[in-house]
C-alpha cells in the first residue's frame, strides 16, 4: 500500500508544534513588538520587519521601543538569536508565518486608510511560497482579509487553505496595563478556510496562554470593532452624562460611583476630556464607514463620535469659566496642563486629547506650558515644546489643567502649589478644596 503523501498543512503545522517554523512579524509597534517577544520567549526564531531603520536598529541593540517591552527582557533575546529586526523584507522568502500589524489610520474623511496594510501585503505576496501562514492583526473593517488581503496573496497563483494560509487576528492590546498583556489576553483568530483557521489556532497557542478561535475572518474582524464601539458609546454615553450633571452641579463621579454598587445590569465608564490612542476614537468608525456602503446609517457611533470629539471643547470652557469666576480672563493668562499621552502611564499621543485642548486654549488667547514625565518633548504643527517642572509651573500658572492622571504626578504638591485646579480626570477624587474645579 503507497504511504500516504504528506500535505503542506501537516508540514507546516509540525513545524509549528515542535517551535521550528521561522517566525515574522511586519511592524514593530505597540503590537508587535510585544507579539514577537511572547513568540522569541517561547522558544521561535523570530525577525522583526519594520519600514523605520532607527526602530530596528534599536531591536538589534536589544532596546524596546514600546513601554510593554522592557529592554532587561528584550535585550537576552537578542543575544542569544531567538529575536532580530530589519527593514528588508526579502527575509519573508524564509519565513514559515508572517503577522501583519502595521497602522490603519482614518483619513481625515473618517473612512479608513488602508495603505500601510496593502503595502505590506505587497511585500508579503511579493516572497509568497507554499506552505505559509499569513495572519493580518492591524484593525480595520469587516471584509479586508477576505476582499483585499486575499485576492493580492493569491495573485502568485497558490491556493488559500492548500498552498498558504490566511487569517485575520484581532490585536487586543492595552498600552501600560499592568495585569493584561499580550500572552494573557485570550487571542481571536478566524481564518479563510477551517484548515487555515486550525493552523492560526495552533500558532498562538505555543506562545499565548488562550486562543479562541472563530468561523471566519469576518467575524474575528467583527469582533475587534464590536469591543472598541462598545467602549466609545459608553463613554460618549458618560461624556454626556458630565455635561448635564455640569449645568445641574451635580457631582457626575459621584454618581457613577454609586451607580457602580449595583451587582448586576451596570458597568461603570467614566468622562474624561475625550478620547485617545490608536483604537477607540478610530476603529469604530470602520464600521460606520462599512455599513454606510450597505446603505445602513451608523447612529449611535457617530453621535457618540461627536460627543466625545466636543469633550476638549467641554475642558476649554470649564477652564474660562472658572478662570471668570476669578475675574481672570482666559486670554492672556498662563495655563499649566498636565499630561498630553492619552492616557495614565504611557508615552503615547496619538489622537490625544490633551493636543486638541493645547489647540484650543492657544486660539483664545493662553499661554500654555505642560507636564509629562512620558513625553519630554511633543510636537504641535510645526512648534515643539517641552515639558516642565511640575511644582515650578504651578505656582507661576494661573490654572493647572490635569489632562492625563500619571501616577508619578505629585498631586498633594501640586495642590499646595497652585491657585486653581480642573480637574478632568478625577484625580483628585479624595480631596476637597475650593481650588478644584472638577470636570
């Protein structure tokens, strides 16, 4: 009887099992560069590709370029070979599974941007051979991997499910979460066909703790945006929620404090003075852009898209009111904010509401300065400027500004120091002073 022939599937997957298969990751941002650690970790081979030489060559040094990668942990991986980074994508001729997670961006036209994705996956079909697993993470809109990846794969004439493998992989990360990170966030993975599907199972369970697998790359796409839409209503929700309680002096924390004491039917989100980072003021947005084709009108994600965009507009006048009530004009005086990421802890400002709120006291006549331990130095148009000392600012500004709440501020000396506060993040939630001014 002739010996069964052995498919490229089974190859593949056994090089997988026994962490032979050579692994690529495109991109090495906040989430790939985590993805390709956890995988080094776990014993792979691992080659970074990414377009920016600077960020490879400090890979190669063993320095993390992301806060969830400690160089202490990166730089043992680099030496002993498990990790390497370079801009020539060539490198995918031998390669055995590639994951894509670069940018997706909106235009200003809110529909998506899709260029990043199509020219990596250029370079991917460019070196495509048999017996390949390809896995798209860069969130983007329902169908991408299905009606963009997969007609460019398949142009070298090789059959998805049989000769390659395609999925779709939602990245599920939280820049400076401390407790959730790559390896213990549970990892959705949908492919084109159940093998390809099998196989992208297989793969992250050699080096993530939890793998689910779904029915198609659609629904893995599907998913990602259903998360992060759940997350900008919610807020929008309690964004407007602030707003009211505002005109009725009604203590909006409070209330959602005690509200939060329900066990059951409730679950708190919180104001703050907008929305930022690459997910949540973007992704859903995909969405609405998606179903707009479909002829169905996206409601609730572009009302609550514009609640949250009014936010920093909401801050600015918190700020001159409160400056009124002093009989201080807004224009002229000098306002001190504190942190510009977008959120606690991290040195990320993309979409950040703290540049819009700069912006816009700038336009009414302030003059700003800022505090952030995470970014000595932001870009605005073509200005820079540079983070101060905190304590220093603060007794020379007529009103500091708390705009992202990092934990290494000095709060209580901060207190001490100023003549007025608003407070857009409750981070003085403990205290009372009739310095605060809360959001």
């Amino acid at each position: 009887m002739q010996a069964a022939l052995v498919t490229i599937a089974e190859v593949l997957e056994e090089k997988i099992r026994t962490r032979t298969a050579r692994v690529g990751v495109i991109g090495l941002g906040y989430v790939g560069l985590p993805l390709a650690t956890e995988f080094a970790r776990a014993g792979f081979c691992v080659t970074g590709i990414d377009v920016q030489e600077s960020k490879t060559a400090r890979v190669n040094r063993g320095e993390s370029c992301v806060p969830d990668v400690r160089s202490e942990d990166l730089l043992p991986l680099v030496q002993q070979n498990s990790i390497r980074a370079t801009t020539d994508f060539s490198v995918i001729e031998d390669l055995d599974t590639i994951n894509i997670a670069v940018p997706t961006p909106l235009r200003k036209t809110k529909d998506p941007d899709m260029s990043f994705v199509v020219s990596a996956c250029q370079e991917v079909a460019k070196y495509l051979s048999p017996g390949k697993l390809v896995i798209l993470e860069s969130t983007t809109y329902p169908g991408t991997t299905e009606e963009l990846v997969l007609p460019m794969l398949e142009q070298s004439g090789l059959r998805v499910g049989e000769d390659f493998f395609l999925c779709f992989s939602p990245e599920r990360i939280d820049p400076g979460n401390p407790r959730y990170h790559t390896r213990n966030i549970p990892k959705v993975v949908g492919g084109i066909t159940p093998m390809c599907t099998q196989l992208g199972s297989i793969f992250y369970s050699q080096a993530l703790e939890s793998v689910v697998p779904v029915s198609s790359t659609k629904i893995a796409e599907m998913v990602k945006l259903l998360e992060n839409t759940f997350r900008m209503i919610n807020i929008g929700l309690v964004n407007e929620l602030a707003i009211m309680c505002d005109r009725m002096d009604i203590n909006v924390w409070e209330v959602i404090d005690a509200a939060a004491t329900k066990p059951f039917g409730f679950m708190p989100f919180y104001p703050g003075p907008g929305l930022g980072g690459h997910c949540i003021p973007i992704d859903p947005f995909y969405l609405s852009w998606k179903t707009k084709q479909a002829g169905i009108e996206a409601r609730f994600i572009e009302l609550a898209g514009y609640i949250n965009g009014q936010m920093p507009h909401f801050v600015v006048d918190k700020i001159q009111n409160a400056l009124n009530n002093r009989s201080k004009p807004l224009k002229g005086s000098h306002i001190h904010v504190l942190g510009v990421a977008y959120k606690r802890d991290i040195d990320d400002v993309r979409e950040s509401p703290a540049l819009d709120i700069i912006l816009l006291l700038e336009q009414r006549g302030a003059r700003i300065t800022y505090t952030d331990p995470y970014l000595p130095r932001i870009q605005l148009g073509d200005r820079r400027l540079t983070s101060e000392d905190a304590l220093r600012m603060s007794t020379e500004a007529d009103c500091v500004v708390v705009v992202t709440d990092h934990a290494k501020f000095d709060y209580p000396g901060i207190l001490d120091a100023a003549s007025l506060i608003v407070d857009a993040r409750n981070a003085y939630k403990s205290q009372v002073s009739d310095k605060i001014v809360r959001l």
